[in-house]
C-alpha cells in the first residue's frame, strides 16, 4: 500500500485529497495544526485502518516513521481573514514549513506536491493568466505575506528539484469551492452564501466589475491527482476559465438562494486582484484535465452544505469579520 503524508488535512481542500487517496487505496497520514483547519472535516476518517493523524505545525521538525511515497504540502491559511489575523504564521508554513518537508521527501525519496496559488500572479497584467506570467505582486501590501510566502514555495521547491534531484511538481490553485469551507472565511462564496442564509445585504467591495474564475473541488482534487502522477515539474494551473464579475456573482447568488437582499457596495481592499482567470491550456496538454462541474450544479451542491450548518455555526461573530479586511 503506498503511503502519503497529506499536510493541511482538516481544512476544506486538504481533507478532500484525503478521501480522495483514501478512495484510491492509499494509506493516508494527515497532518495539521488547526490553527485553521477543523477535525471535523475528517472525522469520518478516522475509523479507517488506513488513516492517521498528527496534529503537528510543520514549520518545526517533521517526522514520519517508516516509508513515504507522496507528500502533498497544503498546510497554509488560504483566505484574507485568516492570512492578515496570522501573518507570521503564514510566511513560516510557506518558508519553514516548506523547507522542513522538502527535507523530508528528501530523506524519504518520496514525491513532493507543493500547493502554490494564483495569488503569485498579484493583480495580473496579463489577463488570462498563463503559467509563464511572473506576477505583478505588491511585497510590502497586507496581501503580501501570502503571495510572497507562495512565491518563496515555488523557489525553493525548484531549488529541491534543480540541486537534489528531487521529484517535485507545483499546483497554482485558483479560487475553489465546495462542502467543508468556512463561513467566517472572508472568500467570496462563502461570504456571499452566509450573507443570504443570514437575511443580510450582500457586500461587494469596489464597483464589482472584478472577476474571478470558480472551480469546484471534485474537479480540483482531480487536477491535483493527475498533476502529481505527471511527468512535469514545472508550475501547472489548476482552475475553471469559466470568468464572471463579483457584481454578476452575487446577482447568482441572489437568485439561488431564493432572497430578495440588496447588494451594497464598500471600498476596494488594498491590492485586491482585479481579474482572476486562469489560462488551463498546459494542464489539458499534459494529462487532459478541463473542469467537468459546472457552477450552477457546484453551487446548488455548496449552497446545500451551507444550509445544513448550525445556526451556531451561521451566526459565529467571526462571519463579519470580511467587512473591511484590509484597512492599510
């Protein structure tokens, strides 16, 4: 039985690979220090013979007894509430905590799947974002603890590769939706969804003229499993090009969940992406992936996930903490 170490696990992408490897016949180790992730997002797991848990931060010593194959690096804050409450943290899971598990795929001669981001393109000059695109990235902004932590993965996960050897490969994941993600989160969807099921207006920041490109989870777990058995290296997106306007989205959102809230309108967040869509050309060349789910049939599925929280969970004070994220 081979064997993956799957950190970031208890957080909504991270425990999704881990049903997924589970499903494929992996035995899955998970690793997570909560600081956003939640042990209920894999707690049906934990009955299995074939999963383990280690609540560990991997930006200090990582040790995994016995063989590894696989390690997927998905331990990272991943939204704008979180990334600005914990910044140092963030920039240590991208620089130490990468660090620590290049060293250990390394030493176990396992194959390493590093999590970047479309954040690394910054508020893009190009437009779709095609993988040879550098970015145009703020270093100093509020959102630059993130983009820049993602960055730095990618250097010295190419660094692993280019000196050691090392079998690497490098998933730039663009915005991704589904069950498991968090209400108080900051990201659109959520925001939008909690907003509605709340009885509250739906908040768009600027004019709502920026977009973004929204890929449901079967189809980026998906992507995500082709690319580590590829054969290629280098950077690869992962998303769904199908692009819409926050303004639009939100109308979407309206209309799904049967509300009649008004949508208001509040300042720009500071370096905030004014377009987002991911050009997916390589990753169709590659291993023929394109996103199969569409955005109505993905959002019924999420917005019935929202539905079934708790109203502890609906109303949990965090859920405003969007309202304005990044005040510098």
């Amino acid at each position: 039985m081979k064997r993956i170490l799957i950190t970031g696990a208890a957080g909504f992408l991270g425990s999704h690979l881990c049903d997924r490897f589970i499903k494929e016949g992996f035995y899955v180790i998970g690793m997570d220090n909560l600081i956003t992730g939640d042990l209920k997002n894999i707690a049906h797991l934990f009955p299995l013979e074939n999963f383990e848990f280690h609540n560990h931060d991997v930006t200090t010593y990582v040790h995994i007894s016995g063989n590894l194959d696989y390690i997927l690096h998905f331990a990272s804050p991943a939204s704008p509430i979180d990334y600005l409450k914990i910044p140092i943290q963030t920039l240590k899971v991208g620089a130490l905590g990468t660090h620590n598990l290049l060293g250990l795929a390394k030493e176990k001669k396992a194959r390493i799947l590093i999590a970047s981001t479309s954040e690394i393109y910054g508020d893009p000059l190009v437009h779709p974002q095609k993988e040879s695109y550098y970015g145009n990235v703020n270093t100093i902004g509020p959102r630059g603890v993130y983009d820049e932590a993602k960055r730095f993965q990618e250097s010295i996960t190419m660094a692993y590769n280019r000196f050691h050897g090392l079998e690497t490969r490098i998933v730039r994941i663009f915005n991704t939706y589904g069950p498991r993600m968090r209400l108080n989160d900051g990201r659109v969807i959520p925001a939008f969804m909690g907003q509605a099921l709340r009885g509250e207006d739906l908040t768009v920041f600027g004019d709502g003229s920026q977009t973004r490109s929204f890929c449901y989870v079967d189809d980026q777990v998906e992507g995500i499993y082709r690319l580590l058995f590829s054969e290629y290296d280098l950077p690869v997106n992962i998303g769904n090009p199908h692009e819409i306007s926050i303004l639009d989205f939100a109308q979407e959102i309206i209309k799904l969940t049967e509300t009649n809230q008004k949508i208001i309108f509040k300042p720009l967040p500071k370096d905030d992406p004014l377009q987002r869509q991911p050009d997916i050309s390589l990753a169709k060349k590659l291993f023929n992936w394109t996103p199969k789910v569409d955005r109505a049939e993905g959002m019924k599925i999420t917005f019935d996930y929202f539905k079934s929280l708790s109203e502890e969970e609906l109303f949990r004070s965090e859920h405003k903490a969007f309202d304005g994220y990044i005040k510098k």
